[in-house]
C-alpha cells in the first residue's frame, strides 16, 4: 500500500497552483507564435489536396482531408481561444477547444511530409493544463493542489520522452543495435546537407562530430533520470539540454523551441509573481524618496503680511 502511495505522489505532488497558471500563460502564447513560425504551413498545404497523406490520428478519428476554409478556421479558432486561455479566462472550455484545434492542426501540416518529434511535449502540455481548472487569483495564488502537480508532472514525462524516444527510434533505425546510430556519419550528413551556421567550421573535424553523436546519443538515452532530479542537479540538466539546442540551432539550424517552452514546466514559476512585486514595490520606495528629498518650490508663494 505505500508503495502504490508513493507511485500516486510521484505522478501527482502537490504543487503549487500559480506555477500553472503561469504556464498556460506562456503556453498559449506561444502556440500563436508556433503557428506563424514553425507549424505554419497547413493553409497553403491545404491547397495541394493530391500531397496529402493523413496520419494516424487523422485516419483513427476520420477526420476530413484539409481544405483552405478549414485550415482558416482553425487558424482563427486558435488565434481567439489562445488569447482567452492565456488569460485564464475559462481555462477547461478554451484549454480545451486550443488542445483539439492545435492537435489538429499541426497533424494537416506534418501530413505532407516529415513528421517533427519537436511538438510532443506540447501537444500534451496543451491536453493536461485545462484539467487543472478555474485557478482563484491566477498568478498570485498561494493555493496548492494534486490537480497542478499531475498537469506538470505529465508536461514533464513529455519533455523527456521527446529524447529517450530519439534514442529508441535510433536504435529501431539501426537494425535494433545501440552503436550503428553513434558509430554513423549522420551528423556530418546533416551539415553536409545544410551548408551554413557554424556547422560548417566543424566538417574538417569527423573524429569530434563522432564525439559529438555519441555524447548526444548517450544524453538522449539516458535523460529519464532527470525525473527524479531536484535543486541544482534540475538546474544543471536543464541548463545542459538549453545548450544542447542552442548549439544544435547554431550548426544545423535545427530548433527544438516548443520543447524548450515545455522545460518551464520544471521551474518554480510560482517565484516570479513575489519577485515582480517586489521589484514594483523597490521603485515605487525609491520614487517616492526621490520626491521627498527635492520638493518642487511654488513660486506664487509669498510672505504673510502680518499686518494684513
């Protein structure tokens, strides 16, 4: 029996509420940047009817083929119901129609081609936020709850599922063999194939882009143990996946931004609302010294005229 309550403490920790609150503020806002920057293309896609080729999901719920009055509604759809969700403001009906529309939505535009494990985490940050519900004052609540710990909890399982699932289809690729993937040219392939950012400085130098695969095969393969890190040992794992994605952005021009945003779902956002206002109330204290220490002279001041 404690080992069952122990499981259920583990996927469900009390947390703080505001943390989510936070988050699905910068969630949705940043679905609305997702679909203008990366997931952009499902409108015109829609438009080449003949390159569709539905995927799974589509084909499990029979959903009709994209066409340019449906992509546009989506895209509207997002647009307006990202903005009430940002705002908390009906979390589980908004959350909830954002959740349906992006999935779909980023199903047609992954529908004519490759298929970006990059949008995993947030897909399912997009599904669990809205379980949490109405929030009592939002950023500044104190309140803590099973409900915000599991929505986390999930958003984090799949931010790290995004790379021990890398590892696994390596290894599927590669005939089921742990090496083949390390021990390939892959990664001087892929700066060969995109000539520009500072991967080019790097194709004189096979032996380190050998390093360099295994060092990242081994983070990939190995990254389920960041569940179960705290403190500073959290702090250093998540600053060494920032890295690993700002330098996959500098020599291949790869971005893994949606993960990215889900990785806030480890940080103790419910900090930031005391750290805003205590930074307000710093300026406002050193306003108002400022006011008293050089009081502005009136000049239509006179002397009293005793005598009247």
């Amino acid at each position: 029996m404690s080992r069952l309550r122990s499981v259920a403490t583990w996927f469900m920790p009390v947390l703080p509420e505001s943390r989510v609150a936070i988050l699905r503020t910068v969630i949705y806002l940043f679905v609305i940047i997702d679909i203008h920057l990366f997931v952009r293309d499902p409108i015109p896609l829609s438009r080449n009817s003949e390159l569709y080729q539905p995927l799974l999901i589509e084909r499990l719920f029979h959903l009709p083929p994209p066409s340019v009055p449906l992509t546009i509604t989506l895209y509207l759809i997002l647009v307006v119901f990202c903005l009430l969700a940002a705002a908390n403001v009906l979390p589980r009906l908004a959350g909830g129609v954002v959740a349906a529309a992006f999935t779909w939505w980023t199903a047609i535009g992954m529908s004519y081609g490759k298929v970006d494990h990059d949008h995993l985490a947030l897909v399912v940050a997009l599904w669990v936020l809205p379980t949490v519900g109405v929030i009592a004052d939002r950023w500044r609540s104190v309140e803590r709850s099973a409900q915000a710990g599991w929505a986390l909890k999930c958003i984090q399982i799949a931010v790290i599922s995004t790379y021990f699932l890398s590892a696994l289809t390596k290894i599927r690729s590669g005939g089921w063999s742990i090496t083949s993937w390390p021990e390939s040219s892959i990664l001087l392939w892929a700066i060969v194939r995109r000539p520009h950012g500072l991967g080019q400085f790097l194709l004189p130098y096979p032996e380190l882009l050998h390093v360099m695969q295994w060092l990242s095969f081994t983070a990939e393969l190995t990254s389920v143990v960041v569940l179960w890190l705290r403190g500073r040992a959290l702090l250093a794992a998540a600053v060494f996946w920032m890295g690993f994605h700002a330098f996959t952005l500098a020599i291949l021009y790869v971005h893994f931004a949606p993960t990215a945003i889900c990785w806030l779902a480890f940080a103790p956002l419910e900090r930031f609302g005391p750290w805003l206002r205590g930074v307000k109330a710093r300026r406002r204290e050193r306003a108002s010294r400022r006011s008293t220490r050089h009081p502005v002279p009136v000049l239509s001041d006179q002397a009293v005229d005793s005598g009247g």
